[in-house]
C-alpha cells in the first residue's frame, strides 16, 4: 500500500464507482497512476474491475479504510 492507495479508496467509497480520470476529476492521484494503482487494489480484494476502467470499492476495501483490517493481512485473491 502507498499513500495514494487511500485517497484513492476514500474517493470510491465516497464517489461510487470510478474510472482511473474520474478518480484524478475528483482530486485523486493522476489517472496514469490511478490506473496502475487500481488493477493491484483489485488483486488484494479491496476493489474489484466491474467493466473496462470501472472499479468499485469491496467490503474489504471499507473494512480497511475503517481499520478494521490490516493491509499487511491482504493476500492475493483468486479470479473466479
């Protein structure tokens, strides 16, 4: 996790689902690097691609911005 990861979360938890641009529209980290970002949140399970460039935050993701998870907990999560 990094700084960024955070704002990133708030912002999906706050905006609802969002697109790399829409996070950097909202004052989030640049759309480059939320779009490197969101792909790895993605495989740790806190947020999960629901279309092409649209993610959503998942339960775990609330769970860690509410600390009640510890992200050095995360493991990878299996696609179905």
């Amino acid at each position: 996790m990094v700084p960024s990861d955070d704002r990133i979360l708030e912002l999906l938890r706050e905006e609802g689902n969002l697109t790399p641009q829409a996070v950097e529209d909202f004052g989030g980290p640049v759309s480059g690097h939320a779009s490197d970002r969101l792909p790895l949140l993605a495989t740790y399970g806190l947020v999960t691609k629901i279309s092409r460039g649209l993610y959503r935050i998942t339960d775990t993701g609330v769970a860690y911005l509410d600390e009640e998870l510890d992200a050095s907990e995360l493991e990878p999560v299996e696609k179905s």
